[in-house]
C-alpha cells in the first residue's frame, strides 16, 4: 500500500458545516488553517460553491471570491471545493466557477448514481476550465442494485481526475469496500478515493481497508465533524498511519486543532448514536436523523422505531381509533412544560377547581404530577418521548388520565403507548387549524383543545426562553410556537396566559386575580 504516495483531503469546513449552517468564527478558521499548514494533509476543501438558495446558508456554502482569496493567501496547501449536481446545470458552470481561477486546484461534484451521465457534461465544462474534477458518487451501498452501474461508469474515462467511493449512510462493511473498490478500479484510469461516514464506527477500518485495496485518496475531519454521525477524524487517521507506517506527523499541530474544536463539539454533539447507527445498517437518509437527534424534540425510543418501520417498510406500527370527544368544554387549561407550572401549582390548582365545566389538556407530561388527585377530565398529548414521560411520572397508575390523543395516522415517528393506556388511547383524523406542522405537543394540544369545542383556552408552562444559553433549537421551536398560536387565534379562539409568558402573540392574565 505504501509504495505510492496517498493524498488526504481534510474537509472539515464543508461536511462540518452541517452543524454550523456554514458559519465559522474566523479565528477558528485561523488556527484551522495554521495546524493544517504543519500536518501531512493535501488538500483543504473550504466548502460548497452553490447557486443562490431561499434561505439563510454561511459564508462556507457560497465561498465568495473574497473568502477563496483569503484562505487560499493563509495556507500551503490544496484547495478544493464541492458542487452539489443537482444544482448546477451543465450551462451555468462556467458563471458559478469563474472566480475559482487561480484560487482552486480541485472541484468535487457530489453526483447521485442514476445521475452519472448528466454529471459528465458539468465535468467537461469544468475541465475546460482548467480544473481538475472529482466525482463524489454518493450512495456506494444501493449501487449494486442500479442495474449496469458498474458497467456505466467506464464512460467516465478521460472526463475525471478522481472517482470517489462515498458511503453516504455510513453502512457498508469492509468486505464491500474492497469488493466495489476492486470494481472500480477494474473500469476507471482515474485515481480513486474513499469517503466515509462513521455512523457504525467503521470510518477507520474501512479507510484503511480502502487504502489497501488501492485507492489514492481519503477523506477526514477534524474530531469527524460531519454530516450525522459525521467522518473519520482526521487526527486518528493520521496518528495511525504516523504509527503503521511511519508518516512524519506534527502531533503538536494535531493536538492544537483538536482543541481548537471542542467547544463546537460539545455544542453540537456530532458522532454515532442508536439512531445514526439502525439508519447506517439499513441505508436511510441521514437528514432526518440529523434534525429528529439534533433537535432533541423526539425521544431515542420513538426515532429507533421510525427507522425500523422505515427499514421494513411499514408507514406506522399502530392504527388507533379517532379521537371523536362526545363531550364539549366551556374551558380548556393547556399546560406546557415550563417552569411556571410548579411555580404556581397552588394557585393553578385552586383555579380549576373554582371553573365550571373545564377540562386539562396536557401538552407535556412533565407537569402531570400537579394535578393528580383532581376530580377534572385531564388528556395528555403523547407525541415525542411523552409516552414514555408519561410512565415515569405515573408508576402508581393512569388513573387520572382520562384520555390520550396522538397525532394523525401516519405518524412520522411511529407510535409508542405505554402499558395499561391502550384502551384509552385515539388519535386525531386531522389537524385543521394550521399547515405549518402535525406533529409537535403543541399544534397536538391545541387540535384536542378545538376537538373538546372550547369556547376558551387557557395555558400555563408556555413561558418562552430567555438568557444567554438559548440554544438555537429552542429558538426555532419559539417561533414555531408562536406561529401556531397566532393561526390557533385567528379561527376565532379565545387564548390567555395564566402564568408569565414571553409569547408576545398571547393575552395574559393572571391566576391570582381569579381565585
């Protein structure tokens, strides 16, 4: 294997991206550049360079011409950067790659399999330009089953530089590596690389396997920042090849960049999990994965069982009854999950009992355990991890729960209904009062609230976020909330706040001047 000199690309801008919209301070982006400028690495791939997309997207996914200019005046070493396809039509290459002169050494193209034919035409646009081209073949698990694929890509000869082997769902063995490597290799005079994701922690054994299977080039990241469960790390890679074979490695400047992506990595929490690792075995996409962990809105429990259904092709494990309430309400309390409710349990508590004709609604479980013992009909919205939220906050029993309320069927992440509620479990036929989501304890809530026919809403624990330690999940899901409570008022709903709330779009009352 090491009788030829092997190229590594390090692309942690571009894949790591994914966690940071493309945005990266620019001292970390300094001493990035410092510690890649002492370590055996060729190239850099700084990012995508993409047409104008309707919505916001960092500095890294268009790479201007002043960001080209200004990495490419701070390091020695290669750059690259990526197109994506689908994006970039054959007669608009020459427009989106003309300030690359000079500033790039290499254009990867991340093509689809069945898309092979209409990439080459990019690529020849491209190497008219003067660039050397990569073809980053996504999807390397699913290409045995596209009929004359491997057959296919002789057509390539003499378009391409590199041919990259990229195992987009992080699944495929070592054994297959060699096999497709072989293949390959067998068809193409270009040089070929590896890609691989990490999502069964096999990025290391099947870079190695691919080096020894012949390729010429792989691919790192900084702690394997990356795409879902993200890529082989970049400082592993080198510190195994510094000792198998020998390569002259500046542990000082590897020790250096590592530190330098800490605190990212403790904010953004990238590697392999459950869920990253059921989508790898079974080739599932990994966008959804990514927005279901990384927004932590849905329970480990309920993401596993989607990826399950997904594996055997089953829209939902279970059909319910529809939830048809006989009953209607003057007055319905939603609770959330802030802090407000233990806050003022007390008062929350006597205020229901002085109401005639109200019912609860629980948005989340977490604030059950305040109103247990009451003589009100209480339903709970099980959505996310709530089910299983709702086991832990009643171990004695369900008694207090009257009904629980589960969106439409099909759910997105399967059903999960804990033991000793099934009979008492519906879902809802439909949720009316708004496009923008199906599926969140809130649009869940208040559907059950117009279901129960309340002439009033009422809500506790809807208290907003604040400080300097929002997240940005939290933020979304801010917005998300105030969006649905605006469409929930303008069906002619009456909505007030008990308890203190940052939700600008409620009224607001308070539970002391009504007991």
């Amino acid at each position: 294997m090491m009788n030829k000199k092997i190229q590594v690309l390090d692309c942690t801008l571009r894949d790591g991206g994914y966690y940071t919209n493309w945005d990266f301070e620019d001292s970390l982006v300094d001493a990035y550049l410092k510690s890649m400028n002492s370590l055996v690495v060729d190239f850099i791939e700084i990012g995508y360079r993409s047409p104008k997309k309707p919505e916001y997207l960092g500095k890294y996914f268009y790479c201007p011409k002043s960001v080209m200019e200004e990495i490419k005046s701070k390091t020695t070493k290669k750059l690259a950067i990526i197109l994506n396809e689908k994006d970039v039509p054959a007669e608009n290459a020459e427009e989106l790659l003309q300030d690359c002169s000079r500033l790039i050494d290499l254009i990867r193209i991340a093509v689809a399999p069945e898309n092979l034919n209409r990439a080459i035409e990019v690529s020849r646009k491209i190497k008219e330009m003067g660039f050397d081209v990569a073809f980053n073949v996504m999807y390397m698990s699913n290409w045995s089953k596209i009929d004359g694929f491997f057959d296919q890509i002789e057509t390539l000869n003499g378009t391409i530089d590199y041919f990259y082997l990229v195992d987009s769902y992080g699944g495929v063995l070592p054994s297959e590596v060699e096999e497709m490597i072989l293949k390959v290799k067998a068809r193409l005079d270009c040089k070929i690389g590896f890609h691989g994701h990490n999502n069964l922690e096999l990025g290391l054994i099947n870079t190695l396997t691919a080096l020894d299977a012949g390729v010429d080039i792989v691919d790192a990241t900084v702690t394997g920042m990356g795409r879902g469960a993200g890529n082989l790390k970049t400082e592993l890679l080198l510190t195994t090849m510094n000792a198998r074979y020998g390569w002259d490695v500046n542990f000082n400047a590897l020790g250096t960049v590592v530190d330098s992506f800490e605190h990212l990595q403790s904010q953004h929490k990238w590697g392999t999990n459950l869920p990253y690792m059921v989508s790898g075995a079974n080739s599932l996409p990994q966008k959804d994965v990514m927005d279901w962990v990384g927004k932590r809105f849905y329970s480990m429990n309920s993401i596993v069982q989607t990826l399950h259904n997904q594996s055997i092709g089953v829209e939902d494990n279970i059909k319910l009854e529809t939830f048809l309430p006989e009953e209607g309400y003057d007055k319905i309390l939603l609770i959330g999950g802030g802090p407000s409710v233990s806050k003022h349990a007390e008062a929350l508590r006597k205020w229901c009992e002085s109401q005639d004709n109200l019912a609860i609604v629980h948005a989340s479980s977490k604030n059950s355990i305040f109103f247990k013992g009451m003589s009100i009909q209480q339903y709970f919205c099980l959505v996310g991890n709530e089910g299983h939220r709702l086991e832990s906050n009643a171990a004695e029993g369900f008694e207090f729960v009257s009904e629980c309320v589960l969106p439409p069927f099909p759910r997105k992440m399967g059903t999960y209904i804990p033991s000793g509620l099934r009979e008492k479990c519906f879902e809802l036929k439909t949720i009316n009062f708004t496009n923008k989501v199906n599926d969140s304890h809130t649009v869940l809530a208040l559907q059950t609230a117009l279901e129960l026919k309340a002439a009033e809403v009422f809500v506790t624990g809807y208290d907003g976020y604040f400080g300097d330690s929002v997240k940005q999940v939290e933020i979304e899901l801010s917005h998300e909330n105030e969006q649905l409570f605006d469409d929930f008022k303008n069906i002619g709903v009456k909505i007030v706040s008990l308890t203190p709330t940052r939700y600008e779009i409620l009224d607001e009352d308070s539970v002391y001047s009504n007991i």
